[in-house]
C-alpha cells in the first residue's frame, strides 16, 4: 500500500452484496482476523477493559458526536425561519425528533457496517464489534428510534418536518450506507444530502413549508460535507483500504483529492453568500459568510499546495468550527435585526 502523500492511486475491488441488515459476512479478500481483532462478548473483562453498561453501548450507536453537529445546524436555521426567538417547545421538540431519527440512522449503519468496523482501528471499539450489543438488538432499537421520532415530530411539531426526518434516514441507509459507501467513489457526495436534512427540518418546523432560502442552505451543507469528510478519509486512508471502502483518498491521488476539496469549498463558499440576498440577511450574517468562507478556501489551498496528513486533520477540525461559526452568526444576525 502506498503512502497517502505519494500520488499513486490504489484499486479498491467492489464490496461484496448483502441478503439483509443481518446477515453479513467478512469482506472479500479479507480473513477474519486483523492485527488485533476487537474483543468477543465477554471477553473485554480478560483484556483488562472496563466493561461499558448497557446504556452507555446504546447511547454509542447513535453517534452523538455527529447528532450534536447536526442539531448545530437545525436551531439557528428556526431562528431564521422565525425571523427572531422561535418557541422554546418548539425548539425542543424538534431537536429531540431530530436526534431520535440521526440517532436510529446512525444505529442502522453500524447495523450494515459491523463488519468493516472490525477491519478498521479506529471503529473496532464499536459496541457491535465488541459483542456488548447484538445486531437484531440493535436494529430493534434503530426502528423504535424512527417511529418514535416519526410520531414525536407529527405530534408536537407537524408532519412535513416528521417525513423530511424519516426521509433523510432512508436515504442515509439505504442509498448511502447500503449501496454507495461499498461501490462508488461519489458515496459521501451523494450520501452526504442525509446530513443536509437538518435545515429543511428546522424551517418547515416553523413555517410549515419549504421555500428557496432553506434550498440554498441545503445546498450549503450539501457541498460541505465532502470536503469535510475527505480531510477525515486521508487521515484514516488506510483503514478505509483494509476494508475496501472506496473513499475518494483510497482510490485517487492525493493531489486529486485536495483539488477537489479547494473545488468543493469555492462552491461552497459561493453558496453561503448566495443566501444572504436569498434570505434577506443582515450585514452581521453577510461580513461573517466573507471571512469565515474565505480563511476556509485558503486553508484548502495551504492543503492542496503542501498535501499532508496531518494537516488534513487540522483542516477536518476547522471545518466543524467553520459550520459552527456560520450558524452561529446566521441566527444572531437575525436576532439582532428582529430586536433593533
């Protein structure tokens, strides 16, 4: 296997296909076992690990790291909607039933993908790895998130933002986790409309319908997303080899990697100013899209220039505060506005 900085490219034969969420058996080309597998159900206790409990194996299905940087995205987006201070129920019960369907999503993945986390270090600690969890018991747990998101958002928010949130988690498992991740290089820009469903929830929470601002701000996570995960993908390159996942790092150059990456943030960059005049935002809004986008495309460029792993890392790091920042600013703008 080549070093990530070396250009080469590196073939990645297709992933095997799948009778069901349940049945799954080792990657082709690969035995069972790894440099170091993960512990078996009960074996974590000989290996000197402390055993998590129950509710701490469950609570890691969901990914709550990721749910948090969706969330990140769906209030500020209600604050714009509302044009001020949405109401604070309202708030709260779109945030739960967005981190109940993410939460299932997520649950779902780690369902389908038990057998690659086993191949790859940094996923081999996974509660369906390790045995603390089993697969149907997951999946159980999966679908009761769903439904129960399902009927909180149709119950205390309305059914648009109950089916937008359902929708997502469909195309998250099925069009991304089941077929795109294993066979296609494109699999994180395609798959990565999922994560953008958070600023459809959050609008239609408030206004009921969708409109083109919220289209535009979709389309702005839509374009993040890939360079976001690309920066992770060529640090965890290997891993993604061993398991046959053909990420874009994996299969091309890195200097094709970090071209597209700087290609991605430029349209990225483009669109977050687009919604200023779309969504009628202030002046706060529109000088903190300039910078933030900005100093992000030159950091890309910095990558592109001197492709390095680490700093790819750097940039993945910066990429969350990027987001974070621009939200951020995105509902103050609005609420500094609806308070003058």
């Amino acid at each position: 296997m080549t070093s990530p900085t070396t250009g080469a490219a590196t073939p990645v034969r297709p992933a095997p296909g799948r009778s069901s969420l349940l049945r799954r058996g080792p990657v082709a080309g690969h035995r069972p076992v790894v440099e170091r597998p993960a512990p078996l159900a009960g074996e974590a206790a000989d290996q000197g690990e402390p055993t998590r409990s129950k509710v701490a194996a469950y609570v890691a299905l969901t990914k709550p790291r990721i749910i948090e940087l969706l969330l990140v995205t769906t209030v500020p987006t209600q604050v714009v909607a509302a044009r001020g201070l949405p109401s604070g129920w309202l708030v709260l019960w779109t945030v739960l039933g967005g981190a109940l369907a993410a939460g299932g999503a997520n649950t779902i993945n780690m369902v389908v993908d038990r057998d690659i986390d086993r191949l790859m270090k940094r996923t081999r600690g996974r509660p369906l790895v390790t045995g603390e969890i089993s697969p149907r018991a997951a999946l159980t747990f999966a679908i009761a998130l769903e439904v129960a998101s399902f009927a909180l958002l149709w119950g205390a928010v309305n059914l648009l933002s109950a089916v937008l949130a359902v929708s997502a988690t469909l195309f998250y498992v099925f069009v991304y986790t089941l077929w795109l991740k294993r066979t296609s290089t494109q699999n994180i820009v395609i798959g990565g409309a999922a994560g953008a469903a958070p600023v459809l929830i959050g609008w239609s929470s408030v206004t009921g319908s969708l409109s083109w601002a919220p289209v535009v701000l979709f389309a702005a996570i839509f374009l993040w997303t890939p360079p976001h995960f690309w920066c992770l993908a060529v640090r965890y390159r290997d891993d993604y080899a061993a398991a046959d996942v053909p990420m874009l790092p994996v299969v091309s150059s890195m200097r094709a990697v970090t071209l597209r990456i700087v290609g991605y943030t430029a349209l990225l960059w483009a669109t977050t100013l687009l919604f200023a005049p779309v969504a009628d935002m202030g002046t706060l809004y529109l000088v903190a899209a300039i910078v933030l986008g900005g100093a992000y495309l030159a950091l890309t460029i910095d990558l592109a220039r001197d492709p390095d792993p680490g700093k790819a890392m750097r940039l993945f790091h910066w990429s969350i505060t990027y987001v974070t920042l621009l939200f951020g600013a995105m509902a103050l703008d609005q609420l500094l506005v609806g308070a003058s």
